[in-house]
C-alpha cells in the first residue's frame, strides 16, 4: 500500500512525503520519505523528532518508529472499533476478517477528526482516506452515541459503524466520540464506561480538575459537562484545530521518543522543549505548575502519551492540559511519569527540589503552591456545582484535602 501524507501548515495542505507498507508472511514493515519540495518548503518541520527533516527512508517495524503516524491514529478505543467493524463486516459478507495492520488504521480513520494537521491520501492525492460521508454528528447526537457506546461493551455484535464515524479517529482508552458542539466547535465527549458506578463520575471529575487547574493559571481545552441520562459527558473544546484549521500535534511521548508502558520524567519533556520548543521560558515553568497539580490530586495516570505539543511557527509548545484526573484516598501514590529523576511519588515536595530544573525558583515554587492550595481550597464548591453527589463528593474529600495540606506545608 502506498499512502501520500500532507500536513497543514497555515490552513495550507503540503504535501509531506509518501508512506509504503509492505505486508510480508503476516508482518508489517513501513518507510516513510519526506518529498524534495516539502524539503525545501520554509515551513517545513520535523513530523516527529524521529523524522528529522533529511532525504532518503525512515523504516519501521509497523509504524512504532515512525510516531508522527501514531500520534494521528486509534489508540485502544478506535483501534478496538474498528477491528470489531471489520469483524462485523466479514460476518455479513460471510467470509474471514481481515487482519488490520498499523497502516490500516492509520487510513481507516475518518479525516475530519483526525488529531493534529497530519492527513492520509490515496497515492493520487486526490481522496482523502476514509472521509466521513456522514460528516461529524451534532452535540444532540451524544445520548445516541452513549448509548452505542454501551451496547458496544456489552455485545460483541453490536453494530458499531456510526462510532467508528465519529470517534475511531481519537486517542486514548476510554469511549469516546466526536461530535460538532453548538456553535459548531470540534469537539471529544468523552463518556463514561457502562459499568462505571455512579458514585466515580468520572468525567464530572475530569472537568473539576480542569476549572481548578484554569483558576490555578493552567491553560486547559474550553469544556463542559452534559447530564446524558443522568449521566456525566465532558465535552471538550479540541485544540488542535482552529475554526477549519488544523494545527500540527505531537504526544508527549513521541516528543520524547518513548514507547509505551516506558517509566518517563517530566524532565524529558523540559530536554525536549529546551531544544524544540518555541517558548521554553514560559512552557517550561508551565510543564511545572501542571507537575504541581498533578502531585496534589493524585493524578497518577500521567503518562507521556497524556502531554501534548502543537506546532508554532517557531516551534512547539505545550497543548492546553487534558487527561488530568483525581484519585481517591489519602495514601502514597505514584505517577506513571516521575516530576524529578526517578522519585515517582506524587507528592508536592517532589516538585519543589527540582524546581530549578524547571526555572521556577524555590520562593517561586512555594508562592505557587500557596496560591495553588487557595484555588483548590474550593475544590467542593466546584464539584456540586458540576451536579456531582454528595457521596461522590465524600469519596474523594481524603484526595483533596490531603492534597491541600501538602502543597501548605512546602
Ligand atoms: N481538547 C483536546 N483537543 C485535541 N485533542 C485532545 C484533546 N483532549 C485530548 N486530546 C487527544 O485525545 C487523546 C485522548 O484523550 P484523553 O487522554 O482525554 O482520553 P482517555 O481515553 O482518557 O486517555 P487514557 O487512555 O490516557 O485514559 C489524547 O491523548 C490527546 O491526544
Ligand atoms: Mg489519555
């Protein structure tokens, strides 16, 4: 299979290179070449840092080393709709299922969602791969696909076309789909998982965590949360798109070269934005205060693939935060990414001995945290108004104020 790939830069689709697979005794290999006049093109940048901008092929096993590509196709959630259409599919046309190898799913997810300004043509270049014929569903399409999303979790036969048009394109685990907000914004309504006991509310959560983190100064996605059945739906603002344009992304974790279930510091990114990064004096204290926040609500499920960057004329800089999470209790916790070297305590006092690294001074550091525990010091205030239970609100009290004390005591 061959692939041409363009990526927007300034609302512009330049052609990038050309992607070949070849599929030999049941396993995958791919090579990517950036073409001579994306070369020459002034804003032409590195896809992933993988990929330094030089002639001749990058090859890979699959697309693992070639993370520019992963970072624009399914992660658990769509990979695992689209083998289940494709398994669906076969049992209609009464024949075997085809297996569905990394370039596959990079081309089977639908354009218009695709993540960042990375996007799959035909070898001609005249059609992008997989464009929805049904186009994003509107916000008021959500209690529908919910519903499917369900179904989906529960029965293995479930018809699963109209998620794999809206949300296969998406990263991450959780379902998901993709959905046109009021105003007509690109939007992720992220949904809870059909088993999720109400007493979690996950995504109500979610959304707590990002209006305090807005009111510590953080820079977050516009969101909402939808009442669905009773039930919560983040709606989030996607970043990487402005109106119709697309902004280049990159994860974290391709930032860094990583793969993952690899145990990462924040202090990788900090490399990588000192030496690509269009705005290190204001991302990398950035990076921080989110490392800060982190340790204070036990945001434990912070792996790489959880940072974002989006390309700036001069470079990248951090996306606005997501995926930040509470978790319940009082007791030690550990992140999936460690703030200094190797300590994976989510603890405050953990930022502040490597602050510096972070060009954040000690008296800094400390006037942060102080502020940091006044903002979350509503923490409670914030959750009811979000509609969250009383019970809910328990459960999570020991997380919060435990939290609060630790960022008082730096
Ligand atoms: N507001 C946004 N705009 C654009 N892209 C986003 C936004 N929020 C998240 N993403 C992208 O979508 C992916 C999935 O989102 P998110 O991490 O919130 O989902 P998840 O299913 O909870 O992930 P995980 O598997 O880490 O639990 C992210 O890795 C990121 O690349
Ligand atoms: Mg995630």
């Amino acid at each position: 299979m061959e692939l041409l790939v363009t990526v927007q830069i300034a609302g512009e689709d330049v052609p990038a290179g050309r992607l070949f697979q070849n599929v030999r005794n049941g396993a995958e290999t791919a090579s990517f070449s950036y073409s001579e006049a994306y070369l020459a093109h002034p804003g032409a940048f590195a896809l992933s840092p993988d990929m330094p901008l030089s002639r001749g092929s990058f090859h890979s096993e699959g697309l693992r080393d070639l993370r520019a590509f992963e970072d624009c196709m399914p992660d658990r959630w769509g990979r695992n709709l689209l083998m289940r259409a494709e398994r669906n599919e076969a049992l209609r046309e009464r024949r075997a299922a085809r297996s569905l190898f990394e370039c596959d799913m990079l081309a089977g997810v639908g354009d218009e969602t695709r993540q960042g300004a990375v996007r799959i043509w035909g070898p001609d270049g005249l059609r992008a791969l997989a464009p929805s014929n049904q186009g994003v569903p509107r916000e008021v399409s959500v209690l529908q696909l919910l519903e499917e999303a369900d179904l989906a979790a529960t029965d293995m036969d479930a018809d699963v076309r109209d998620l794999v048009a809206a949300g296969s394109s998406l990263g991450g685990a959780r379902p998901k789909a993709s959905v046109r907000g009021e105003r007509g914004a690109l939007c992720i309504a992220k949904f809870p998982k059909v088993d999720e006991s109400a007493i979690d509310d996950v995504c109500a959560w979610e959304r707590v965590s990002l209006q305090l983190m807005e009111r510590a100064g953080i820079v977050v996605p516009a969101s909402r949360l939808l009442r669905v059945s009773g039930r919560s739906v983040l709606l989030l603002e996607r970043f990487d798109r402005i109106g119709d344009t697309r902004v280049p992304y990159l994860s974290g974790l391709s930032a860094i070269q990583g793969n993952d279930g690899g145990r990462y510091s924040y202090l990788d990114l900090v490399e990588f934005l000192e030496e690509e990064g269009a705005a290190p004096d204001d991302d990398i204290p950035e990076l921080w205060k989110r490392a800060l926040f982190t340790c204070a609500i036990g945001n434990t499920d912070n792996h790489m693939r959880n940072q974002g960057l989006l390309r700036d004329v001069n470079g990248w800089r951090l996306s606005p935060a997501f995926d930040v999470n509470p978790s319940k209790g009082d007791q030690s916790k550990y992140l999936a990414s460690a703030v200094g070297f190797d300590d994976a305590r989510a603890d405050p006092s953990t930022c502040l001995e490597v602050c510096e690294y972070y060009r954040v001074s000690a008296r800094a550091a400390k006037r942060v945290a102080r502020d940091m525990a006044l903002v979350l010091s509503d923490w409670q205030k914030a959750a009811s108004s979000n509609g969250i239970s009383k019970a809910s609100i328990d459960a999570m009290a020991s997380c919060f104020e435990s939290g609060i004390d630790r960022l008082r005591t730096l």
